[in-house]
C-alpha cells in the first residue's frame, strides 16, 4: 500500500475520540509520524501528549514539545446545544475559548516552525455550522464560523510561505461528541432524536468518522496542493438543500 504521508510529523488535536482518533489512525497508515494532543489519551499505542487547546501555556508547552509540525489538525471541540434565550454567556466563552480561540492559540504555536521550515499543512474541523445555522447551536455555530474565517485569513496570508490552510465541513458525524450531547440535552428522547440526526443528510444517515479521515489524508498529502483557503463540506448533501 502507498504511504501518502511517510515521514510527515502530524500533531492532531482532539485525536482521542472520534474524528479526531480516526484522523490520528489513517494518518498513522499512510506513514506519518502521528501525535495525538488531547485531555486523554487514546486507545491504542499512538504517541500521545496531554492538551488544553484553551490554555496557552498548555498549548505552547505541548506544541513546542513536538517540534516542527508539518501538518497539524486542529480537532479538539465541544458542543454546545441552545437558541440566543438559551445561551448562558459563560457557556457561550467557554464554547468560543475551545473551539474558536483553541484552534487560533494552536495554529499561532506552530506557525513560527513552519514558517522557519518554509511549508506547513493547516486542516481545521469546522462544520456544516460554519456555512449555514443549525437549529439551537448559536453558541456553536459562531465558533464555527470562527474557525472558517482562521483559516481563510491563514490561508491567505501565508500561501506565499508554502502554507496550506483548508477547513473540512462535515455534516452529523456518529461520534461520542454525538452520543454525548443527545444524552445530555435529549434524554427525553435518545432514539427519536438519533433516528433525527440520521435523517437530516440527504442521505439518510450520519456520516461515519473514517470518512471524514479519508478527506483529511487527502488534505494533508501532496495529491492537494492546489487547495487552500477552501471549505469543504462532507456532509450527506446536508448544504446541498
Ligand atoms: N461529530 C459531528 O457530527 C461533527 C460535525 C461537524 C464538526 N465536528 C467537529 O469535529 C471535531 C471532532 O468532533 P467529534 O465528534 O469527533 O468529537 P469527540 O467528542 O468524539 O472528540 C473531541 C475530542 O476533543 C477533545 N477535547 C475537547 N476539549 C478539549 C480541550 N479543551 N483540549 C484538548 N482536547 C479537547 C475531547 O477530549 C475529545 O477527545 C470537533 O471540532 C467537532 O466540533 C463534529
């Protein structure tokens, strides 16, 4: 099999879980030396270093530990479930702290290497929710939102500098983030409101975390060195509404 990443050191935030540890595995197949960065570590033998992407000194401690990065993902995110009337403003700082400011302080800690190095591989999780609004997620949406505009302005200011910066968009992914936040807000009704996740993509079903890798390897290899600055949603046809 043809390794698309051999020799590539990858750090993936939010790589014990979901998304993330699916990243953090394909990455790891296609030969890249893979660091999972999380709360937790992940299952399995991947190296792993603990992460607060909330937390500069964390954040610079770890970054700078794992010396030059040439491609990191920033996946590490929470989700946060209610309209404007709903939002507590700490809730709102804390969703906005982790997933919009987490993944700014994570790119500011590995730009300086990559721009030493002269190439770098930025690949920000954003969401459906940074293209158009998803019922009661305001608090969610905006850092969403945030995430894409990061890394627009990245993409833009440093494409000269050998370095890429794409957003991946996915639609409802059947994740622990997923499972998580269903228990918690809808416990009232878990099956109605999963069938529900289901069957908001066009195709009538969540998308599963190692499609979502299948895209971020494709990101992270030279078969796309053409794309940057790009949103690019995988999501069932959820936008395509
Ligand atoms: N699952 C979906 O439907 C979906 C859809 C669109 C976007 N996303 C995004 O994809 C990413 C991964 O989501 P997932 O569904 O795999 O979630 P998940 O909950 O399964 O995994 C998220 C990981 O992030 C870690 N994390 C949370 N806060 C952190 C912090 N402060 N510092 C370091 N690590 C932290 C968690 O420990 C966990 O391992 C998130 O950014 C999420 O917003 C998910």
């Amino acid at each position: 099999m043809s390794q698309r990443l051999l020799g590539q050191r990858a750090l993936v935030t939010g790589g014990s879980s979901g998304i993330g540890l699916a990243i953090a595995q394909a990455f790891h197949r296609e030969g890249a030396h893979v660091i999972v960065a999380d709360q937790a570590p992940p299952p399995g033998d991947l190296p792993f270093a603990p992460l607060d992407v909330s937390d500069w000194t964390s954040v610079q401690k770890t970054v700078h530990a794992c010396g030059t990065i040439d491609i990191l993902v920033n996946c590490a995110g929470i989700m946060h479930v209610g309209k404007l009337h709903e939002v507590d403003p700490h809730d709102f700082d804390r969703v906005q702290s982790v997933n919009a400011r987490g993944v700014f302080l994570c790119c500011r800690a590995a730009i300086d290497g990559m721009l030493a190095a002269g190439r770098g591989n930025i690949i920000n999780l954003a969401s459906v929710a940074s293209l158009i609004a998803v019922e009661r997620r305001l608090a969610y949406c905006v850092s969403k939102g945030a995430v894409l505009a990061l890394t627009r302005a990245i993409a833009v200011d440093y494409a000269a500098q050998g370095i890429r910066a794409n957003a991946i968009c996915p639609g409802t992914v059947d994740t622990p983030m997923i499972r998580g936040y269903v228990e918690h807000y809808f416990s009232h009704d878990v099956p109605g409101t999963i069938a529900a996740l289901h069957a908001r993509q066009p195709v009538g079903r969540m998308g599963r975390a190692e499609e979502v890798a299948s895209l971020a390897v494709y990101l992270a290899s030279d078969e796309s060195t053409f794309l940057t600055g790009a949103a690019i949603p995988i999501d069932g046809g959820w936008t395509a509404k």
